[in-house]
C-alpha cells in the first residue's frame, strides 16, 4: 500500500482509460498492466503480489488512487516516491520488517507512525469496501 503513494506521487501511474493504466516498478525494471471496473467490481494486474499471492497489489491501488477511487496522501506520497522496493524487498525479505524501515524514513521526514498507520487503515477500509475480485483481461 505504501508503494502505491510513491508510484502515484512520483508519476509513475500512466491513466490509460478509465479501467486500465499502466504502473511502473521504482526501479523502471517492469511496467505493470493494470484493468479495473468498479461496476462489475473486479480488478487485475500482472504484478506478483496480484498474480501469485491473490491480493490487490499495489499497482491496483495506486491507479484507484490516481483516480480518486481511494485516499491519497500528497506528503506521505512525496516522501515515498524516492523510495527503490525492490531493492529494500530483497534485502529484508520481510514486508513488516520493510513496513517499519520506511516508517522510520517518514518519521524522519516528520510524519509520525499514527499518521502512516491511520492512511494505511482508511486505504485498507476503502479497498475491502470495493469488494473487488480478480478478472481476467
């Protein structure tokens, strides 16, 4: 979800339709197919997290961001765009362990942990409240 701000504040998120987009990776390595209607309340992505593990990935969230579909934090966002996941994935190879590594860069930057808590439980509330299962494209 954090990775989401950062794509959407740094540009990353390329609104093709209303239901498709393109998302690229913070280290410009994939650029990630995303299809999502809301009506019929379906989304999908060739992102791993979406793909392998069943979860709406963060390219899903942040194209829903970028179209106003679910909260967006211009700060926190900001200070995630920099960020390289790929590279702090591999070297944690644990999402808490990073969750809370990025954490301590915002709280460095000013932005308190309730803060980063709270945007990740009302992005959370809203996806769950979509409904959204995974179509094919």
């Amino acid at each position: 979800m954090l990775e989401a701000l950062g794509a959407v504040s740094d540009g990353r998120v390329r609104v093709l339709s209303e239901r498709e987009a393109e998302v690229d990776a913070s280290e410009g390595q994939r650029t990630y197919r995303v299809y999502v209607d809301l009506e019929k309340r379906v989304a999908d992505s060739d992102d791993n997290g979406t793909v392998y593990r069943g979860y709406v990935g963060y390219p899903i969230i942040a194209f829903l961001m970028a179209l106003k579909k679910l909260p967006y934090d211009e700060e926190i966002g900001r200070e995630l765009a920099p960020i390289k996941w790929r590279t702090i994935n591999e070297r944690y190879k644990s999402y808490r362990v990073v969750e809370s590594v990025v954490k301590e860069k915002l709280a460095k930057a000013g932005v308190s942990p309730e803060r980063v808590d709270r945007v990740i439980k009302d992005v959370l509330e809203q996806v769950e409240r979509l409904g959204l299962s995974r179509a094919s494209t």
